[in-house]
C-alpha cells in the first residue's frame, strides 16, 4: 500500500516560527517549528545562484542565525521562509 504520508505537501503558515536551527557542514539547514515540525532544507541548489555566492564558504553559510520567521546570514541575505518550510524534508 502506498504511503500516503510522502504525498502530503506542507503548507507555509505566517504564524509559523523557528525555534532552533543548525547549520550543518554539508551545505544543510535543520529546523525546529513551534508546531513540532523538524525539517531538514538541503541549501546546495541555491549556492549557484549568485545572491548567495558567499555562502559557498562553509564558515559563512554557518554564521546563519534565526531572523524573525526565517533565516539570515550577516549582509542582509536571507531565504523566504516558505521555502524553507514547503521544501524541507521531515527529520521525524
């Protein structure tokens, strides 16, 4: 029988906030939600996009800190916390 768990897409809620995070040496985000979701967000496809070029160093990606409802890296770059959340992959 097919699991019908992997078939249901999270949807971004505004009222949804972060309540830990860790930058992982492999370019990975891990995020705790004040819902209980523990999501894991692969950043690798981003880094070729030139808005986050500096964040190829890993010591830069790693400064990442919890910004309101997303995150954020020292020089205003950030990533939309929808993404974050709807492109996450459950660590449950």
């Amino acid at each position: 029988m097919k699991d019908l768990a992997k078939d249901i897409r999270r949807t971004w809620n505004p009222d949804l906030r972060i309540i830990s995070l860790k930058a992982n040496d492999d370019w990975t985000l891990d995020l705790s939600y004040d819902n209980g979701d523990r999501l894991r967000f692969d950043f690798r496809p981003y880094l070729e996009h030139p808005w986050y070029a500096k964040l190829r160093n890993i010591e830069c990606f790693k400064q990442a800190q919890i910004d309101f409802d997303s995150v954020a890296w020292p020089g205003d770059t950030d990533i939309a916390p929808e993404t974050l959340y709807e492109e996450g992959k459950s660590l449950k």
